[in-house]
C-alpha cells in the first residue's frame, strides 16, 4: 500500500469549513502568521476522497500527520443540520455513522493537543450533567426535575414551568423543520400533551433581570448581556435581540464562568447566565457554542484567543 | 369495566392504557416546535416564513464550497465574496444576508433573526 505523501504539520481543526466560526478562526490564524489549519468534518468526509492510515489524515490530497499535529481545536464533528431528517436504523444512518465514527477517532488522535478533548467535550454537553456540577460548585441553578409525569414536574416546579430539549431540538416534518424553543408550559398545556412520549428538562421559571453569555477560552473569558426587559422567555425568538446584546463588564459572572468550564476540563464554551433579583443564575452552556453574533468586544479576542491557541498552544499567550 | 386477572395482567393493562396515552396527545416536540429554514440536500434554504427573493424561485442558493460564499446586502444589492466580509458577521447589521452551505445559521434581515439550530 503507498503512503500519503508528505504531511504537513499545522494544527487541526475539526469542523465545517463553511462555518463562520471556523473561518474567523482561520483568519485570525493567518493574522498570527501561523500555517493554515488542516479542516475536516464529517461531511467533508462524506463527499471527498479520504484516507486514514495509521496517523496519517488525507482529504482531497491533502495530508496531515496525526502525531505531527500540534494543536487542535474540535469545533463540531458536523454541521447541525447533517444527516437531518435520516430514519434511525435505515442505510442512510448506518452510512452517517460510519463517517461521524472516523471523524470520532481522528478527533480522539493523542498527536494534537485538543483545546478541548472530545470525551470532555462530550460530558460538557449533557444539560444534567452540567447543572449537577455547577450545583456543586455553590452556584445556584435552576429547580429541575426530568420526569414522564407533567404533573409531578407542576408538583416540584409550580406553573408555570419551563421545558427545553434534552439534547437537540431540532427535527423534520413532511411539512418541513421544526424547532423547540424554551418555553413556558401551563395547567392548559399539560392537558394538552403527552409528557411522557419524550422526556424534556422541566425547570423552575425565572424571573431575570438580564441574560448574560460569557465566552470562555483557556483562563480568559468574555461577557456579553441583553437586558431581560420586553424579551419573550427565550430571546432566540425575538428578532432584535439577536442585535443588541453589549460588552458587560462583568468579573463575577467571568470568574464564576471559569471556574465552571475549568471543573469541566473544557477549554472553550459559550455559556449562558441570568441575574435576577437574587443574583446570578447558571442556566446551561455548550462547549461548541456560538459567539460570532456578539458584539466585536466580546467575540473578536475569543476568535483571536482560539487562533492562539492552534499557532501557539496557549490561548492566552 | 371487568378487571382483568392476576397481577400481570394489571400490569399489562396499565401498559396498553400508559402507550394509549402517548398516542393520543402529542408529544413536547410536537406541541411546541416551530417550522424554521429548511436546509435541504441539495443546499438550498427554504424559509417558511422568509419572503425575501434571492433568486427567481424565492430560494437561496448556497455555495459550493467556502470561496463561494456570499453575503447579499440588502441596501446596497451588491453581492460579495469571501473575501469582502465573511469575517466581519458584526458588521452586517439587520440589513444583510449570510448564506454558506452546510451552515444552519441564517443570517435574516426579513427576521433580524438568526435561526439557530442547535444555538444555545
């Protein structure tokens, strides 16, 4: 069998080349003078020759060296919409999973130093597992209960209450997708729905006063509010709101943050806080998050840090 | 109703009664999901409730790959690559279109919004 040809050395990223994220990443990396990062996700892999052989990666000839890797970032094994509307156990499945399966190892090659490893990672994203750990750092959280019977969810978190997918709420319809927002149940909707047909987090509803989402790379870390004030219970869905979050200078929430993703082992996350009269409030976070829609204050060093990062091996040199 | 006999038989009972509920009443992601851009495979967006034209047939084309990547401006209707702004998404403000295939985040100026599928 013939060996790839020579490999280059530069760090790895693992995402979709046609996200924002990563294209600020990588233009950031150009700034720094570093060599460009080597992309690959599971879609590139689905539509693009490749080869795994021992450490070596190609794609599309081009080549890296697994252990000759310095650095790596794992942004996303794949865009959120792939393999979207796939039917669990059909041919199309066992063929996306194939892909994501190798995307999962050459994620998990010990040659780059990961800002965040994919089993952290993976940890980082479950909401319970979060939550449970925030709680026992003293931070406060939400009342939670995750349960098959609404009304033993209204018994521990009074109505209303808020409910928010487990994992992902996105999901296809023969009339097109669909999205689950955070939203707030009532005694009507209970009798509405089926609520043990598949198990949501149900959560106390809080009151804020702002939400507050703090980036957070290596030791340093970025605050970004939007004030509470005339915003539906999830800002997501009001359309402005996506504009008018500002720069918050705001030391508690960062060093609580850091602490945060520092006890989870991640070394980037996006995370999300509310004050409320009481104080502040952890509410969940995603160590793949999004920060590119905050203002330039807040996501441009975040962008630069992570450059750092994959050219220097220290985010916050 | 005649009870059924034996504790099995209640147990099944109240299984076959449990699943009737399930089927009856829809789910959590059936009450509240909210129909959002359509990515499909052949990379085009389909909004449900986007009334922008970007093309004759009120669909997106996406690019090929990252070096065709666009940014319609509303205000100016100039179309731009890559190289123009991709990383500027903050400049963009509420008048602008970001369109990239394989990227579920759609920058709207019809919605302000952002669609963000898996945003968190």
């Amino acid at each position: 069998m013939v060996r790839p040809r020579a490999a280059v050395t530069s760090a790895i990223i693992v995402g979709d080349p046609g996200d924002g994220h990563v294209l600020a990443v990588v233009q950031a990396v150009a700034d720094l003078g570093g060599p460009s990062p080597f992309i690959v996700d599971a879609a590139a892999l689905s539509r693009k020759p490749f080869c795994v052989l021992d450490d070596h990666l190609t794609l599309d000839g081009s080549s890296i060296e697994l252990n000759g890797c310095t650095n790596g970032w794992l942004r996303r094994h794949a865009p959120s919409a792939w393999g979207a509307g796939t039917v669990s156990g059909s041919l199309d499945a066992a063929r996306l999973r194939a892909f994501m399966s190798v995307i999962g190892s050459i994620a998990r090659a010990s040659g780059p130093v990961w800002l965040t490893p994919l089993d952290k990672m993976l940890r980082a994203e479950d909401r319970l597992e979060q939550l449970a750990v925030a709680r026992a750092m003293g931070f406060r959280v939400p009342k939670t209960i995750v349960t098959s019977s609404g009304s033993q969810a209204a018994d521990h978190l009074g109505l209303p209450f808020v409910v928010k997918p487990m994992v992902n709420g996105y999901y296809r319809t023969d009339d097109g997708p669909r999205a689950v927002f955070t939203t707030a149940l009532t005694a009507t909707d209970l009798d509405e729905v089926d609520f043990a047909a598949a198990p949501f987090v149900a959560q106390e509803q809080i009151t804020p006063i702002e939400h507050l989402r703090v980036v957070t790379v290596g030791d340093r870390a970025w605050t970004a509010s939007l004030s509470a004030a005339d915003r539906p219970l999830d800002w997501r869905r009001q359309p402005e709101a996506h504009f008018e979050w500002r720069e918050a200078a705001d030391d508690q929430v960062i060093r609580c943050a850091l602490r945060l993703s520092g006890a989870l082992g991640i070394g980037f996350s996006s995370q999300d806080w509310l004050r409320d009269d009481d104080g502040l409030i952890f509410i969940d976070l995603n160590p793949g998050g999004q920060w590119l829609f905050l203002p330039p204050e807040v996501s441009d060093p975040a962008t630069r840090s992570i450059a750092k990062y994959l050219v220097e091996g220290d985010p916050d040199g | 109703m005649e009870r059924p006999a034996g504790h099995g038989a209640w147990l099944q009972a109240d299984l076959d009664g449990y699943r009737r509920r399930m089927t009856q009443r829809p789910d959590l992601f059936e009450y509240l999901g909210e129909p959002v851009p359509e990515i499909r495979a052949d990379g085009t967006v389909h909004s449900p409730t986007d009334t922008e034209t970007y093309d004759d047939d009120d669909i997106a084309m996406l690019p090929t790959s990252l070096d065709e990547a666009t940014i319609i401006s509303k205000a100016d209707t100039e179309t731009y690559d890559d190289d123009a702004g991709l990383g500027n998404l903050a400049d963009l403000g509420s008048s602008s279109t970001l369109i990239t295939r394989n990227d579920s985040e759609t920058y709207d100026d019809d919605q302000g919004a952002w669609f963000g599928l898996g945003l968190q």
